[in-house]
C-alpha cells in the first residue's frame, strides 16, 4: 500500500499486473487510457488521480499481457530475462463474512477459481472448512466477485 492509499484508508485499489514500483509508475505513467483500452477483461479503470486502478469486482486477470504490450511509457512492464516472473504478489484472503464460516454452504469463490487454490475440506459434521492454497493462487481474482458477502479480498502477499 501506498502513502496515498493509506492515508486516504484506500487498500483496495492495485495497479494493472507488471506495474513497476508505485513512485516510478506514477512518474511514467501518462494515463493514456491504452491499458484500459486494451484489457479484454475489462477490469482496469481510472483511479485516484486517473492513474489505473484493476477492479475485481468486474472480473478476473488472466494474464494475458495485452496491457503491458500496449503501455507505451514502461509504466507496466514484464522482465525478459525472469520466465516465471509473476504479474504481482496479489493473494486472495477470506474474512469472517464468509458464508461457510457462518455454516452456510457456499462454493462460489472455489467455482470460479480455475487454479484450484480454494479448497473445501469436510469437518466432522458434515461442514465445509474454506482453505486457500497460496501456493496455487495467482492473486487472478476470479473469487473476489462471485461472492455473495464480499469477503473475499485480495491482498499483497509478504
């Protein structure tokens, strides 16, 4: 988190994958909008200060790199020299609004989660405890708006 969003009590708002450090970015970036343009996912939308912002709420990232392609400032941009190098260090967390710590059964989040991170291991009597796998998740955010009570946030993983 940022100054600016810790000040402004913002946490939620993450810059498009492959963004470079944050005073950097905000230093290259010229909001042209062409990340935005290019996200077939549609995901990404000005923030504060019309800088981009990726909004989980609309969706999922799958990475596919359009954004970084399109970025003419070097704002967004992925090391040729790192083959594993992760987009960012975005992790899925769940809170206490959980469906399933409520004794609800709920699997929306693990439906939609394409990298099996989401497990529903059974407990004695017959309900479901929500684990995540950090190993398997992507930070993607494909879990985030399915869920009915929002309690399913994404967060930088340390």
């Amino acid at each position: 988190m940022n100054r600016m969003q810790f000040l402004r009590g913002r946490t939620d708002q993450f810059r498009p994958p492959w963004a470079i450090d944050e005073s950097r970015f905000v230093e290259l970036c010229s909001r042209c909008d062409d990340c935005q343009s290019a996200c077939e996912e549609n995901i990404i939308e000005k923030g504060h200060g019309s800088f981009p912002v990726v909004n989980f709420q609309k969706g999922e990232c799958s990475f596919c790199g359009d954004c970084v392609e399109h970025c003419s400032t070097g704002a967004l941009q992925k090391q040729p020299f790192q083959a594993n190098e992760k987009p960012w260090i975005l992790k899925a967390f769940i809170s206490e609004k959980c469906l399933n710590k409520q004794g609800v059964v709920c699997r929306s989040c693990g439906d939609s989660c394409m990298e099996h991170a989401l497990k529903f291991r059974p407990q004695p009597g017959g309900k479901l405890t929500l684990e995540i796998d950090s190993e398997n998740c992507t930070g993607c955010g494909a879990c985030v708006a399915p869920c009915p009570e929002e309690a399913i946030e994404l967060k930088e993983a340390s």
